[in-house]
C-alpha cells in the first residue's frame, strides 16, 4: 500500500495515524510547518496536537499564513504561545492583538537564515506535507515551498503529511537549490538550478501521516471597476518608462498577495505586454491568465496562491502550465540579489499611504496588528521599478487611505517610488517632501478628503515655517485619533 507515494519500504513502516504522530509532540516544543499563503501546510497533525488538549507553549514557525487547521486549531486549543513569521489567520490574529501570542515580524527573505542559526530556537521538529516521498526520503512538496527545505535540514525530527489531494505528477514543478548557487548562476527567472525534491535524511523522519485534506485556497473577488482603473494607471505608467528608455523591455513581474494584487494581473491579461516573465513570491489566478494568453512567458514563485476553481484548472491544464512554472524555496523567490538582476517591476498593497510616501501595510491605527511585512520590502526596496496600490478610501468612503503621518511606518519614503489609486498616480522620484505631499493630495486622495489633507498640509508649512518635512503633529494625532473613535475620517 502506497509503494507509488513512498519509494522505500522501511519508510512505509513508519505511517502512523495523526492521534500517534501528535503524541511526539511536547510542550514547549519549537515547530517548523511548511505552507505558504495558506497553501501546502500540514493539517491532520496540528488538528490532532489540538484535540489533545494538554500540549502548551508551542513555538510555531512557518514560511509564511497558514489555514485554519494550523494555526486556528493551535491557538484555539492554548497550545501556541509564539508564532513567527506572516500569518493572517483570525483566531491567531487576535491571539497576538490580545497578547496571548507573542509575535515578532520579519522580512521573509531573513527566515531561512533565523532558523539555520537558531536565532528563533532550536527546531525540534518539523511538520510537512508532500505529495510523494522518494527511496532515499527526499520529499517533493505539494503546491508551495516557502522555508520546507531549511526545516527539513535543520530539525531534529520531520513528520510528514502525504497528501494524496495533490498528485505525484507535481514531481519536476519544484527547484530546490541553495541561495548561494541560485545568486552565482541564474541568470532568468526560467533558470533551474537544483533538485526537484527536498533532502531529507530518512534517519530523521519520525511518522508519516497519510491525508486527503485540500488547502484552505484563497477567494477572489471580480475585478471591479476600481481595481480595472488601478490596473489601467499602472500599465499606461509601464509603458509610457519603456517609451522614455528608463525600463527595459524585458522587465520581470512581482505582485502582491490578495484581491487588489490579483485584480492587478487580470487587468495586464488585457496590455499590450507579451512573453512577460514573471518572478514572484505568490502565483495567482491572475498569473494563469496571463500565461494562457501569452502575456507571461512564464512564472516563478514559491506558492501557488489559487482559488479553488484555478486549482482546478491548473490541474485540469498541468501539462500546459508545468512548463511555464517553478516554485522555489521563499530565499530565493525573495533573494535581493535576484530581484536586483530581473529587472522587477514591484507591484505590492497598502494600508494607508501618507503623503511624504511613507506606506503602512500592516498595522491598522498604528497599534492592531492585520498579517505582517511578509516579503513586500524584499521587492520594493530592491525592485527597478516600485508601486504601491491602494482604493484611495476605505469602509464605503469613511476612511481615507491617504493620511497625513501612516501610524505604523513599514515602508519608507526611501523605497516608495509610485503611488496608485483609483483617483491617479504619483511618481515620487526625485521629488522633495514638500512636492511629494502635493502631488499625492493632488493626483491620489479622494475628493471627499482632498481639501482636508490640503489644508493639513498648508498649516504645517505654516506652523514650521522652512522645515524640510513640515508636520503639524497635534492636528495629524487629533484626525487619527478622530478615526480611532468613530471609526470615520470623513471630513465633515
């Protein structure tokens, strides 16, 4: 049973059900999961930890958001009391809001270096999904990478998942190398540099758990008309940097997570632009678009962010798509190096935009923490090219996105290097503080809030007289605080 998933008959000994590999877990252990944007991650194992109910003070390390299974069950059950890095699940979500789960934010480039150094614990076991398991205990991932490869080296003991939702057919998708190779010599997105499996002494792997349970895939909304004039702005911008000789041609794609970043992609499907590579943390719906058109040449990430329905057809399409996509481990989809060398064109979401160009992307009022830097500074500070998107207000028009000071700064105006809302565009390059304010209140804010932030601006020239980014601090707390309490920013 099961000799076409596991490739070797001593690791065959070694299936246990969930109940029994949860019983190798201890309290105060330090876990590393696999999974990336809620994709790939294990699922039987943390809801069986849960169901025990006598396992405390879990370190939780993942590559990036996990679904409900890990992380929900974790937290509800109090065996979780650290979680690193991203995440965007509601229960952990407000486990850390409430402090009850300690959590430290990072860049997701500097993960897998954490953890091969032990800066956040020693590891000492790893719970990880794949789809096939070779003679020699190499694992080949289901649908995301993110930091498999660095728990498999570095914990004392693996457990894995073998999903029979996914296919063995997804062996050959993944490039698993090291970030030294891959900096030396890739040269395109396209390149492959390594194995397509995972190492993985089989010494060290203590149970293998047999699931069928699908990921917790991402629901995208319609492209609406806002999102559809976001697009639009951004690809006019493209071309127009191309017309100018200030971007090559040959420029590679990275987008954000979520709706807006996916909505981004669809709107593309419609450019101009042809055999566009792409190279990404993430692969979305959109992306699959774009490659079916022929927009992108091909995409590599190291998730595949899809809706349920897109999952469907990259399987129902593999043969098509297995040609034209590479997950890697998340230090090389997130390698500075790289994005250097691809000539990026950064496409990442925010929070609120302030009007010197600084960008909050994780924090709502400065104190609430949403999900985490993720890896948008990688892209943005690195990037040829920089946008930062957002709807120019929020909840219905009650909320302004463009604020006077952001209340958390995650983005400086040192990285951001063109705004986008539905209202218009802002190049920011080689502008002032004080031309960078009036072209974002001009070309950016929203009607209703325009002649507020104006008149914000004009009084902190006034009050500073020639500082170099004048700032009025008791009027910006006095509309933040305004928002905090009655949840409007709304001029009135």
């Amino acid at each position: 049973m099961y000799e076409d998933r596991i490739l070797s008959a001593d690791l065959r000994k070694k299936i246990m059900s969930a109940e029994s590999a949860a019983g190798l877990i201890k309290s105060g252990m330090v876990i590393g999961a696999s999974g990336f944007g809620r994709i790939g991650y294990p699922k039987a194992v943390p809801m069986a930890i849960a169901e025990r109910g006598d396992v405390r003070d879990l370190t939780l390390i993942a590559g990036s958001s996990v679904g409900d299974e890990l992380d929900g069950e974790l937290t509800k059950s109090g065996a979780l009391s650290i979680r690193y890095l991203y995440q965007t699940q509601t229960d952990v979500r407000r486990a850390i809001n409430e402090g009850s789960i300690h959590f430290a934010d990072n860049h997701l480039s500097r993960l897998s270096k954490q953890v091969r150094c032990g800066e956040l614990g020693r590891l000492d076991m790893a719970i990880l999904e794949c789809c096939l398991v070779l003679g020699d205990g190499s694992l080949v991932p289901t649908l995301s990478v993110g930091t498999s490869d660095v728990f498999a080296e570095c914990a004392g003991q693996v457990i894995l998942e073998l999903n029979l939702y996914h296919p063995t057919d997804l062996y050959g998708l993944h490039d698993i190398a090291s970030l030294a190779v891959c900096e030396t010599g890739m040269r395109l997105p396209s390149d492959r540099m390594g194995s397509p499996a995972i190492r993985l002494d089989p010494d060290r792997i203590a149970a293998i758990v047999v699931t069928e349970l699908p990921d917790q895939n991402p629901v995208y909304v319609k492209a609406d008309e806002q999102s559809q004039t976001i697009a639009a702005s951004l690809i006019d911008f493209v071309e127009h940097e191309i017309g100018r000789g200030r971007l090559s041609k040959g420029f590679s794609l990275q987008s954000g997570v979520g709706a807006v970043g996916n909505a981004v992609l669809s709107g593309l499907a419609q450019s101009r632009f042809r055999d566009m590579p792409m190279f990404t943390e993430v692969i979305q719906d959109g992306a699959l678009d774009l490659l079916e058109l022929g927009v992108g040449a091909y995409a590599s990430g190291t998730s595949m962010h899809l809706s349920r329905e897109a999952e469907e057809r990259f399987y129902k399409r593999y043969a098509f798509f297995r040609d034209k996509i590479i997950l890697r481990p998340q230090e090389i989809s997130n390698s500075h190096a790289l994005i250097r060398r691809f000539d990026l064109v950064a496409m990442n979401t925010a929070v609120e935009m302030d009007i010197y160009g600084n960008v909050n992307s994780t924090h709502v009022t400065g104190s609430h923490m949403l999900n985490g830097i993720g890896g948008s500074a990688d892209f943005a500070r690195n990037a040829e090219l920089t946008f930062f998107i957002t709807p120019s207000v929020a909840r219905g028009g009650d909320i302004s996105c463009i604020v006077p000071m952001v209340t958390h700064v995650d983005h400086t105006e040192h990285e951001a290097q063109v705004f986008i809302t539905e209202q218009g565009i802002a190049d920011l390059r080689g502008l002032s503080p004080k031309e960078r304010a009036g072209l974002i209140i001009k070309n950016c804010c929203h009607p209703d809030y325009r002649a507020e932030l104006q008149d914000y601006f004009d009084r902190a020239c006034a009050m500073t007289g020639r500082t170099h980014t004048p700032h009025d601090l008791h009027t910006a707390f006095a509309m933040h605080t305004r928002y905090m309490e009655s949840g409007t920013m709304k001029a009135r």
